[in-house]
C-alpha cells in the first residue's frame, strides 16, 4: 500500500503547477486526503484537506485563493492545482492518508519557484 506524489517541478513566481497523489494497494475513496509540505530547515505544515466525496476541501491561509483540491475516486487520485506559485511555497510537498488507523505518507514531490 503506498501513496505516490508526482508533478513537482521547477517553476518561475507566478506559473502554475498540478500535483497528484495516486494510491495503489488499497482505495482510499471513503478517507480524507491530506497534504503537507515541507521547506528546508522549517516545519512539515499543512498545505490543504478534502474529505473522502470531495465536497469539502480546507485550506491554509497562506494558499487559500491559489490552491484547488480535488479527488477523483475512481482513479484513486487527488489532485493539487497551484496558481500563482510564490517563491515561499517552495517545499516539498507530501500527500497523506490516514486510514485503517495507520498514517500513510507519499515520497514528497519537490517544487521549486524562483522569482
């Protein structure tokens, strides 16, 4: 069972990248998803959630009006829509799941911006 971000990329401040997280082993269509990021020398932070339809998606402030969250569960997949990237969302970016009442982490994708 593992989760799978790919997508990262170097960009330049104000391009557009879409991540994705697929999932293999195990559906995770009845869980939430989750992703984090994670800057060097700083904190793993939260990035965005949706819960397992996709009707509800939370955000932190700092991407809030940038970022979009969406899953596709008959793919297994969620999908993170970065716009109007900024140098300071420059992180790697992790996709999680918690289901079974164990934690399940992606290999984190790297995202670079320069400005």
């Amino acid at each position: 069972v593992q989760l799978q971000a790919f997508g990262g990329g170097v960009v330049q401040a104000g391009d557009s990248l879409r991540l994705s997280c697929a999932a293999s082993g195990r559906t995770f269509s009845s869980h939430r998803m989750v992703w984090f990021r994670q800057a060097v020398g700083e904190e793993r932070e939260f990035v965005a959630a949706i819960n397992w339809d996709g009707s509800r998606t939370y955000y932190a402030d700092y991407v809030k009006g940038r970022f979009t969250l969406s899953r596709d569960n008959a793919k297994n997949t969620v999908n993170l829509q970065m716009n109007s990237l900024k140098p300071e969302d420059t992180a790697v970016y992790y996709c999680y799941a918690r289901a079974d009442r164990r934690d399940y982490w992606g290999q984190g994708t790297q995202v670079t911006v320069s400005s």
